[in-house]
C-alpha cells in the first residue's frame, strides 16, 4: 500500500467531533477578542487624537484581556488543522506508519503535559479570583476573569492534542504532510 492511502476515510467518533467542534467555538470567540481589540485600540487612539483625552485602561486591557485571549483560545483549532510549527527532519526519512504511531506518542507526552499546566493554571486562577485580582492601574482593570481564559484555552488543547493522537493511532492522519505549494 502506497504512503498516501495508508490512512482511514472512515468519520470521526463522536466525542472526537466535539472536541473539534470546541475547537472552532473557541476560535471563533478568539476572533471575538481580535475584534474588540481592534476596536478598543481604535477607541483609545480616537480618544487621543481627537479629545486629547486616551481610553483608560486599554494598554492593561489589550495586554490582559485581549492578547491572552486571542491567542490561547485559538490554540486547540491550530492543533485540529495540524497548524502549529513542526521540525520533521527526522520524522521524514521514517515510513509512514512509524511516522504516525512516533507523532501519536509525541501528542499523549503533550497531552499529560498540557493537562498539568491546565491544572496549575486553575490554581492560578482560584487564586487570583480569591483576591480579585486586578492591575495596579488608575482606574484598576479586572484580570482574574481572564486567568479562566487561559484554564479553557489549555484544557481545550489537551482535549485536541489527544484527538489528534487518536487520530495518527488509527491512521486517521497522516504524518508529517506538506501542503500543497510549501518548500520540502
């Protein structure tokens, strides 16, 4: 069998849908965030230029509420469409099979890893909610809330990193691909 029908046509188990359908959901909300980013920036240089007057806060909210945002949560749907940098120097010269079951063990090495840093991420923001944290600015910005971004952000990356594992077990994807017109 050639290396480029070696990998199953057969759908997704459901659980493995959902996890890809969290996946979108919080990119889609990532791309929320991107927006009001924009717009926050947008109301603080208008404020600027034309009041002479900034919007408070928006260095501590781009930084804080924005940014962790935006990319923490879109995190989970780069993994689900194999989006994330990848070194495949040494993966390349290895058959196809050996490919798939060394990038599944990889996946599950993450998965632990990213299930921890989930877990001390929680205590974080347990804590920081147990003070209501906020920045030292005038007038003081709220980021406790935001430290539950980066739990949901984590924990949806460890979910989509053992989907995606399943999926190089079960030769429901390819190892080390290069898409079409990218330099080998």
């Amino acid at each position: 069998m050639s290396d480029t029908t070696e990998f199953s046509a057969d759908p997704d188990p459901a659980l493995l849908r959902l996890i890809d359908r969290i996946a979108l959901g919080l990119a889609l909300i990532a791309a929320v965030a991107l927006i009001l980013l924009a717009l926050n920036v947008f109301a603080d240089v208008i404020g600027r230029a034309f009041l002479k007057k900034p919007l408070p806060g928006t260095l501590e909210m781009t930084a804080q509420w924005w940014m962790p945002t935006l990319t923490l949560l879109a995190f989970a749907y780069t993994e689900k469409r194999q989006d994330h940098i990848k070194v495949t120097i040494l993966l390349d010269t290895l058959p196809l099979r050996m490919r798939q079951w060394i990038e599944g063990v990889f996946g599950l090495i993450a998965t632990a890893l990213l299930v921890g840093l989930a877990w001390h991420a929680l205590a974080e923001a347990q804590d920081s909610f147990g003070y209501m944290e906020t920045t030292s600015s005038l007038p003081p910005v709220a980021i406790w809330p935001f430290k539950y971004v980066a739990v949901l952000g984590v924990a949806a990356l460890a979910l989509q990193s053992a989907a995606t594992s399943y999926r190089y077990f079960t030769r429901r994807l390819p190892a080390a691909t290069v898409p079409e017109g990218e330099a080998v």
